[in-house]
C-alpha cells in the first residue's frame, strides 16, 4: 500500500481522499489487501476507471485501485465461457474476446469502464429480448470482508450469486468474471431522424422489429436521431464506414463541434434551443455493418453528468411528455439530447428492469452547468412513473425511499449483513442508499 492522493471521476463531479492506495496484482494480494484493512478497522472500496458519476466508489479508508487485475483467465470457444480478472476495461475485453472469435451479446455504448464498475452498476446498454451486462455473467470470485475468497454461481453459493451480479461494491470485491459470450457477429446500424411524435406513435414497432433500438430526442425541438442495430447472418462480411467518414462524423462532428456549441451554450444558455434546432435539421442517415462491439460503442470526449431511470417498458411517452414539461416550466435550456433504451426483465435483485421489461431515460448536462434543478425536476417524474435510478448515475434517492420500488430489496440487504457485517465495504453513499448496517 502507498500513501493516498487525491483522486476524481471521469466527469469530475467526485473526488476521493482515500488513506491509502492498494494495487493488488492478483486475488492473494487482493486478499491481503483486505485483510489488513479488517485488522486496522479501515473501509475498503475497490475503483476502476471512475464513469460513475455518483459518490459510490469514493472512500476516506483504503482505495483498492484494480488496474493490474486485468487479464484474460481463459476462453472457450466451444462453450463460450470466458473468464476475466474483474479491472479489464470493456475496450480490452471486446479485443480478446474477437481475438478468439467471441463477442457479447449486448454491451452498453461507452466501453472505458472496467468490468467490475459496468456489472456492479447495472450496465445495460439496449435490445428488446436482452438483459444488461450482468445478465450474461454466469460466475464470480469475490473477496469477502475478512478476507476469505469465495466462488460463486447459479450452483454455488446462488443467494450470494443472485445478489452480487450488481452488487454496488456492498458485498465484496470482485476478483473474476465468467461471462457467457457467443460466436461473433456483425450488425447492421441503421440511423435516421424522425419526427418525436412519429417515433411515440410506432414506438412499439419500432422496438418489437429491431434487435436493438434506442433513440435520442433533441430537446426545444421535435426531433429524434433513431439509431437501429440488426444481426446479420453469420459469416457476413463487414462493410464499415471509410475511416475519412467515421473520422469527420464521430470525431470531428459528433465530439469536436458538438463540444465546441455545447461550450458556447454554457456562455449563452440563450442560444441552446436555437443550436439544438441546427443541429435536429443538420442530421444525417447512415447505414453501415461492423463488428458487434464497434457498432455498440460510441466514443464520448465531451464531459457531461448524468442521470438515467428505468421505468416501465410502456411509460415513455408519459416520461418524455413529463422532460418536457420539465424544461418548459423551469425555463431550462438544455443542449444534451434525451436517450431512451429498451431492456428485457430479469432476476437480479437490485437491477432496474428486475421483475419487468424496462425503457431508460438519461438526461445529462455539459459539465460545468448547473444541473440539480434539472435533475431533481426529472427525478420527480420518474417517481411517479416508479422510476428505478440507475446505481451509477446521479440521483437523489434513500433506503426508505427505493425500498419501495425494488420488490427485492430486503433480499439483498439479507445477503449483505451476511458477507459484510461491520461495513467494511461501505460508504456515505451505501448507507444512503442501502441503509446503515446496523
């Protein structure tokens, strides 16, 4: 261990002061590392590459740093069972995973995060009959608060599987992840503007039809970007975009000079409608095929935070309708689109689609402008739309308060105060969201 610096997140809005830093290069040392910080009386909470932008990975204690802890452990092609050590970035697990002919079967669109914070988070990305990141794990090693290392998986120790799949860093560090990959596969991208009201009007269609669909809606104008992923059959050949066009489209357009009116809009908030609205007309289509992983992902260099609620599949037009009453009412001026996602149920207790299918709305706001008023206003809709937030994004919620909207939520805190019954994995954000181990 070394002496602690300061550390902040990606967007900038968290800033950790930890005691010290801990960058084991393997489970024994993570173990060890633990272990230590049980007999000094220290917190523990494990970092990846800080895209949270909620407090839940700061600490004053011990800041467990996973950057060594980023291998591949083993593939099968057959099975299509990988096994990686718990800090490899996304990016990188999308390379070894090509390398051996394997891909995800969805993947949220940024891959900076580590595969520890994109699963412990609820990591979703978007697809009718798929389920978020977490859904694909089918084993994990953890460390535990005293140290011992345990595996876990839908046979072994399966109350602690259930839970852990995202487990907010409340019930251990993970040291590995066994994820279920498939053969690789191409996908056709498909992206067009549409009118608002003509994407609600088909919305069902829209999502029913498409392997992966997910828009964005501009707001102070009535226009939304589609954006369509389909598989291809297997074997097709990829056409992707000339480098010359996804340079000027993704680099220079989609971050350089969105970048640029986004600081002009922080000058002058009073331009925003009127940026947004040249941007809604300037829209392009584009169709291209690519490998799954490049078509899921798209790179983000302008800073923002971040708020995102899951809601009821069927509740988007009143969410959308509530965002924009929102900015109506509040006289906002908002330059970041709104983006809306699908996801099926699933069985993991702290997920936001546990129980239901899921649609997702993330508002955001350039760093540097103010944002609470927006987001607590938004948050208020979701509310009664019984919006579920999402772990690593900004909200305001409580232990009393999500309770509420988690039918599991006491499953969860069962299987806390048995693996971690001091806190030793806690923080002021756990115990505002989960509640104070007693």
């Amino acid at each position: 261990m070394t002496p602690g610096t300061a550390w902040h997140n990606w967007a900038g809005n968290q800033v950790a002061r930890p005691a010290v830093v801990a960058r084991p290069r393997d489970v024994g040392e993570l173990a060890g590392f633990v272990t230590s910080a049980a007999r000094e009386g220290r917190r523990v909470k494990a970092i990846g590459s800080g895209h949270s932008f909620t407090a839940i990975g700061l600490t004053d204690g011990v800041q467990v740093r996973l950057d060594r802890l980023g291998e591949l452990v083993s593939a099968d092609a057959a099975t299509g069972l990988v096994t990686v050590e718990a800090g490899m970035p996304l990016h990188r697990l999308n390379t070894e995973l090509a390398e051996h002919g394997l891909g995800l079967s969805n993947l949220g669109d940024i891959d900076r995060q580590t595969l520890a914070g994109a699963i412990s988070t609820g990591t979703h990305g978007t697809g009718r009959s798929l389920g978020g990141l977490a859904t694909q794990v089918r084993a994990l090693q953890l460390v535990l608060a005293d140290g011992s290392v345990i595996a876990c998986s839908a046979e072994e120790s399966p109350e602690l599987f259930r839970a852990a799949r995202i487990g907010l860093g409340a019930l251990g560090i993970l040291a590995t992840v066994t994820l279920q990959a498939e053969p690789a596969f191409v996908l056709r991208a498909q992206e067009r503007p549409m009118a608002l009201p003509a994407v609600l009007d088909d919305l069902d269609a829209l999502v029913a039809e498409n392997d992966h669909f997910e828009f964005f809606w501009f707001p102070h104008t009535q226009t939304a970007l589609t954006k369509r992923n389909n598989r291809l059959p297997a074997g097709s050949a990829p056409e992707p975009l000339s480098r010359r066009r996804a340079f000027l489209e993704d680099e220079v357009f989609s971050n350089g000079v969105f970048g640029l009116t986004c600081r002009l809009g922080r000058l002058r908030p009073s331009l925003i409608p009127a940026i947004n609205t040249s941007t809604a007309r300037s829209l392009g289509r584009r169709t291209y095929t690519d490998a799954s992983h490049r078509v899921f992902v798209s790179r983000r260099r302008v800073r923002f935070v971040e708020m995102e609620y899951g809601v009821p599949a069927d509740a988007v037009p009143a969410a959308l309708a509530g965002i924009g009453r929102v900015i109506e009412h509040n006289d906002l001026k908002v330059s970041f689109p709104v983006e809306v996602r699908f996801t099926a149920a699933d069985d993991i207790p702290l997920s936001t689609a546990s129980g239901r299918d899921s649609a997702y709305l993330a508002v955001h706001m350039f760093r540097g402008q103010a944002y609470e008023k927006y987001f607590r206003a938004v948050e208020a809709v979701m509310k009664d739309l019984d919006g579920r937030p999402h772990w690593g994004k900004l909200h305001y919620q409580a232990a009393d308060t999500l309770r509420e909207r988690y039918p599991r939520f006491g499953e969860f805190l069962a299987v806390r105060d048995t693996v971690d019954p001091y806190g030793r994995f806690a923080n002021d954000y756990l115990d505002r969201v989960l509640g104070r181990i007693s």
